[in-house]
C-alpha cells in the first residue's frame, strides 16, 4: 500500500526488474479484472512493473471526492514509489488518466496509451454530462448492475444482448464489474475533460506512442489518431487483428520495442 496526498490507501503490485513501469488501468478493471495481470506478467522480464487498483477499486481506498486531481495524485504517489519518474502505459480511460498526469507535471519517461476514447462530438450518441448523471442515479439508487449495463451498453457500444447474457455466461466478471459501478462517473469525468487535447497538450512534451488496434470500431480509430496529432511528440500505430479488448500478448512486444529501444517511434516525422 501506499498513501496518497488525501490520506487514501492505494493498493499496487510490483513485479520484474529493470526501468519501473506503471499500467493505468480503465474502466471497470483493477488488479483482479482486466488485462493487467496477464500485460504485467509478460512485461516483468524487461521492467519493474506496477499494476494497481485505481481508488474506489479492489482494495485501495474510496475517499470522496474521486475526482480527476485526487486520480491524479494517487498517480503521482506511486511514481514517487517507484524512484520519482516511470513510463505510463494507460489503456483507454486510464491513457486519459495518463495524460492528466503528464499535463500536471507527474514525472514519466514515456507514455504509451491503448485507445484513449476521446470521441469527436459526433460519435456519441449523448452528452458525457447525461451519461454521468444517469450513472451517478443507477449507484445512488444501489442499482450497480443497471450502472454497469448502461455503461457497456450507451456508453461503450456493446450490443444489447451480449450485455443482457454477461450475468450469465460471465459471471465472476460481472461481479466484479458490479463491485466497481460507483468509480464509473470518474472515468467518464476524464473523457469530458478533453483539455489535455487543446489548452494543456503543450505541457505533454513527452513523447508519447498512442496504439489502436487495426479492427476497432471507426470512432475508436479516428480518437486515436485525434490523439496522436493534438500532442506536440505522439505517434500512432495500430496493431494488427486487435479490437479494444486487445491481446495482451499483441500488446506487450509493441511496448518493450517503443519503451526500450525505439526512441524514434514516439515522435513525429520532422517537417522539411
């Protein structure tokens, strides 16, 4: 555990050896949901990896207000713990998580975010300020498995079937969807605040691998390629054969070549 400026206990993992290296998680996952655990396991041969569970999620503490500064200081409590600067890896909310961090100065060496969904306006079917509203009414109503319902099936897109079978077919992973509902107005909080993309991308200098996969849907492709071109040092890459629900073995190769070797890979071509 470590605590971070509020008081709030953070529960991490820390795996491998070799430059430290944080995976921020998105939506729904922790330590124990997501793709984490596998990512983190094929990473520790060439970094000490840290997985943790953002607040509000498996056993780091709930302290109100879960607010994008709050996220953010968690994130910079456990850059301290690894040695006062690390290479972020976020994976969709947690890659905007990521670059909140950067754009407050959390010290990182490199970023690499998997498909940030900072959608343009006309791909969302509503305002993040209703979807949120109708999020914070499902968890204050206690009804977490209307929230995560919602949420898979307004907000990420998934079809409505496949949301109405999830209880059934998958139900550990249901549960622990259903354990973190409170936490999903915060990433939707991130999302809205696209700042990072306009005012604040100057102070995201770092260079900065934003990856799609190559089968994601339009608008997840184009928000990558929004991303990659609004940062001053970003490139982008898409990955074969992979949807959001990447393979963490298609992911983990792309990340030791850009974190370790490939400085180029992170920056823009230069203009003649």
């Amino acid at each position: 555990m470590i605590t971070s400026q509020d008081g709030t206990k953070i529960a991490f993992t820390k795996q491998g050896s070799g430059p430290p290296l944080i995976v921020v998680d998105g939506a729904f996952c922790f330590r124990e949901n997501g793709p984490s655990p596998q990512l983190a396991a094929l990473l520790a041969p060439h970094f000490t990896v840290f997985t943790y569970d953002r607040r509000g999620r498996g056993e780091s503490g709930a302290t109100a207000p879960n607010a994008i500064a709050r996220e953010v200081e968690d994130l910079r409590a456990l850059v301290e713990e690894a040695g006062g600067s690390a290479h972020l890896v976020g994976i969709s909310s947690g890659a905007a998580l990521s670059l909140h961090a950067a754009a407050e100065g959390v010290p990182a060496k490199k970023l690499a975010l998997f498909e940030p969904p900072y959608l343009a306006a006309g791909a969302r079917p509503r305002s993040f300020s209703e979807m949120k509203a109708r999020l914070q009414e499902l968890v204050s109503a206690g009804d977490r498995a209307g929230a995560v319902r919602f949420f898979m099936a307004e907000v990420f897109g998934a079809p409505r079937f496949f949301v109405a079978l999830m209880p059934f077919l998958m139900r550990g992973a249901w549960r622990k969807n259903e354990s973190v509902a409170h936490t999903l107005p915060s990433d939707l909080a991130l999302l809205e605040d696209a700042s990072v993309l306009s005012t604040r991308s100057a102070a995201i200098a770092v260079p900065t691998l934003v990856i799609g996969g190559e089968k994601s849907p339009r608008d997840l492709r184009d928000a990558v390629s929004r991303v990659a071109g609004a940062l001053p040092n970003a490139r982008e890459l898409f990955l074969p054969g992979q949807t959001h629900n990447f393979a963490a073995a298609a992911l983990a190769p792309v990340l030791v070549e850009y974190l370790l070797r490939d400085a180029a890979l992170g920056q823009k071509p230069t203009k003649s």
